[in-house]
C-alpha cells in the first residue's frame, strides 16, 4: 500500500473540491495510504459545523486531512506565501511519513509538487486539469504579452517536462500538447482522465421522466465568463418558435438578477422560465423534470483542455445535450455516442438545422438508456478513480530524473535548512 499525497489549491470544503477532490480520494483510499493538504477559504473555515463533519468524514476514510489557510491578497505575494507553507508542510510529511507519491491538481499545486521532488525524490504527477495560464488570458484577466502569462507559461514548461505522469482531462488537449516542440525529446506519460461524476446521485428517474409535460429545457450553473449565455437563451426561442409550450429552467446560483435582464433583452416570456438555486444533492433531483440539457461555451484556445462537469451530469440523469464544438472532446463524444447535438457554428441557419436533429433525437425510443450508458464509460467516478489508481501504481516504478531543478529562484539549501527548523512547529500551528 503506497502513500500519496494529493495537494489541492482548492479547498476540500468547496463544492468542486466535494465534487471532484473528495470523490477521488474516497476511492483511492481503498488501497493506497491517503495524505492531502488543502487551501481552505476562510469563509469556508468559519461553518465549524461543516468543519467537522468533513474531518469525521475523511479520519471514517482514513484520509489524513492537512488544511492550511487560502490568502488572496495581495494576490503574487498571497500566493508566493501558500507555497512556501505547502513546501514546508508537504516536505514535513514525505519525511515523517516515507510518502512515494506527489499528486498535484493543476499548476499551483504542482510548484509544491515539483519542489518536493526535487528535495526528495518523490515520483511526482501533474494533474494539470486545463491550460490554465491560456484560461486567465482568454478570460481577459491577464495580457498574453504579460509577465505573469510568460512566467505561467515557463512553469508549464518545467511541469510537462518533469512529471512522471501528466493527467490531462481530454484526448484534444494531449494531441495539441504532443506537438509542443520542447516535448519532442521528452515526451512525458500521458493520461486521459475526464472530470469525474457521481453517477449514484446523477441518475435518471425513469418514472419521472416518462410522466406527460411540456417539453423542458434545462440550463445548470454559472452563465458568465465562458458560457455563451444569449447564444442558449437564442436556441431556446428557436425551439420555442417550433414547440409553443417549451419551458426553460435554469438551475443558477446568485446571479438571476443578470438572468432575468438577459431573457428580456431576447424578448422571452418570463412565464416560460423556472429561475432557482439548489445545492449539489437538489440539483441532482432537480434534473428530473429536465428533458433537454443545454449550453454553449466559448471555443477558445483554453477550451481544448475542459471537459465541463455539467455533460457528466445531464448524461448520467438519462437527458440529451445541445452543446458547441471546440471544447475538450464534448462535440465528438455527443454526436459520436448519439447523446446529444453539437453545433459547429452559432448562425441560425446551424442552430435551426441542429435543433431539428436533436428534437428528432429525443424522441428515440433508447435515448435514456444511451445517455446513462454513455455516462457509466465516460465520466463513472469509480471507473475514473480505477484509473488514477493505475497512475499511482505506475508512478511507484518510474526512473527519478535529476535531482537538479528550479525552486521559484529560492536556493535549495535554503528550503532544506528552513523547512527543517520550521515544519513542526507550522504544522502543529496550522492545526491546533
């Protein structure tokens, strides 16, 4: 039984911690020696109810918790900061307790990672989850031409080319990295492991979904930043225009006001449209009035890597998706599997023509049971968990490269000499 080590920027009290951290972990912890350190919000810190609940939770598991405090302010210097803790506390534990594995969840994470192997000689894995240096750019946060793209940019460079296995969430992303030209000489070990799903809360309700009822569209999650939020709300029109009595419920959390000025903008009736909030488990259960599911997002460079949460979900409840092109491997797995339709451009002339394929679509007989089945082969949270395991086993056998690296311009001997005199004591701080 291996010890790993999963670092986390995302804090475990988060709902995609919940969602796609927690869930792993419980299924790894069957056989490997679980260790994770986490960045909390301090918001999330101070429910000490949920605190505790999530600490019985994991010690039921055997998963050793390690949380340290998330800073966001000022934001390079907050940063620099919980690395310096993670580095500190991560070395701690790979000493104290012979830990061989370091799984990095994306590019953070993966600064502690990468340093830990250097000190050490961890087998380190990079689950990269996203370009997510292009991401902060084509979201308009940073310049291309800035320095803190160029520096994440570099720092992808030294994860791809470091990493004992690289966990990329779409087959898109690994051919576009294979033709990086640095990765030529060094190709690292590529695996293909999509978001996860928890197919046990995310299933159909096969007396529900054959009851009579308008035909109903559903819409799950954020409407900014990379939806294509007027592009969905223009399909539903078209498909109102050819069904009457189709209905809209969006499932959203804290942004109806912004909702609701959208549906007027196109000129839709607000007697149509179910605007609500649910949490994790509700939206489950809320999915069973949903006959349709249906988003865009931006095909942007970034997208190449996304494989979004939301498909797993609506598949895994029995209903089809409208969807785009151009992100991760969504379009080829809907039309491929027959599970949905996915529009190659955002013209009427496609929308209308892919409309009428889909509402086509629907009215198959088997078009549940293929949704669920597709769910089960793609995003089944233990079929993905078996896979990482494979990761972890993998990684046990691997040659170490050089000991010889890069530690954020930080001489190692100092890392070596400070973490030493400071572990304990951070650590038992950090924790009470």
């Amino acid at each position: 039984m291996a010890s790993v080590l999963y670092i986390s920027y995302d804090g475990l009290m988060e709902p995609l911690g919940q969602s796609q951290v927690l869930r792993y972990l419980e299924g790894l912890s069957l056989n490997h020696k679980i260790w994770i350190i986490s960045f909390e919000k301090e918001g999330d810190l101070s429910d000490y109810d949920k605190l505790k609940s999530l600490k019985i939770n994991l010690a039921k598991r055997k998963i050793n918790w390690i949380y340290l405090k998330y800073h966001k302010s000022p934001t390079s210097i907050a940063t620099l900061f919980d690395i310096l803790s993670g580095i500190i506390v991560g070395l701690w534990l790979v000493l104290r307790h012979d830990i061989k594995i370091v799984h990095a969840r994306s590019y953070v994470a993966s600064v502690v990672a990468l340093t830990l192997k250097k000190l050490t000689s961890v087998s380190y894995i990079f689950d990269m989850r996203g370009f997510w240096p292009d991401e902060r750019v084509d979201g308009g946060l940073w310049l291309k031409e800035g320095y803190l793209y160029r520096i994440s940019k570099w720092f992808e460079r030294i994860f791809l080319t470091n990493a004992d296995e690289v966990i990329s969430l779409t087959h898109a992303a690994v051919d576009t990295m294979r033709n990086f030209p640095y990765l030529k000489e060094c190709m690292p070990n590529f695996k293909v492991i999509t978001t996860c799903t928890d197919l046990d809360l995310f299933k159909s309700n096969s007396s529900i979904m054959n009851r009579k009822r308008p035909l109903t569209l559903g819409y799950v999650g954020s409407v900014g930043t990379w939806y294509l939020f007027n592009e969905t709300l223009s399909c539903y029109k078209i498909i109102k225009d050819i069904i009457p009595d189709a209905q809209l419920h969006i499932i959203n959390r804290g942004e109806h006001d912004y909702i609701i000025e959208c549906l007027n903008n196109m000129e839709i009736d607000l007697t149509s449209v179910v605007i609500k909030t649910e949490d994790h488990i509700r939206v489950a259960r809320a999915m069973e009035l949903i006959d349709i599911g249906i988003f865009m997002i931006k095909p942007m460079y970034s997208k190449i890597a996304s494989a979004p949460t939301k498909l797993g979900e609506f598949l895994g409840c029995g209903i089809p998706c409208l969807c785009n092109y151009g992100v991760g491997d969504m379009g080829q797995l809907v039309e491929s599997e027959r599970v949905g339709i996915a529009l190659n451009g955002f013209d009427d002339e496609e929308k209308i023509k892919s409309i009428r394929r889909l509402l086509s679509l629907i009215n198959e007989p088997d078009i549940n049971k293929r949704c669920r089945n597709t769910a089960l082969k793609y995003f089944s949270l233990v079929l993905d968990s078996l896979k990482i395991a494979l990761v972890l086993n993998s990684s046990i056998s691997c040659i170490y490269r050089s000991l010889l690296g890069i530690l954020l311009g930080i001489g190692i001997g100092w890392i070596y000499i400070t973490v030493f005199k400071c572990s304990k004591l951070i650590f038992h701080k950090l924790n009470g």
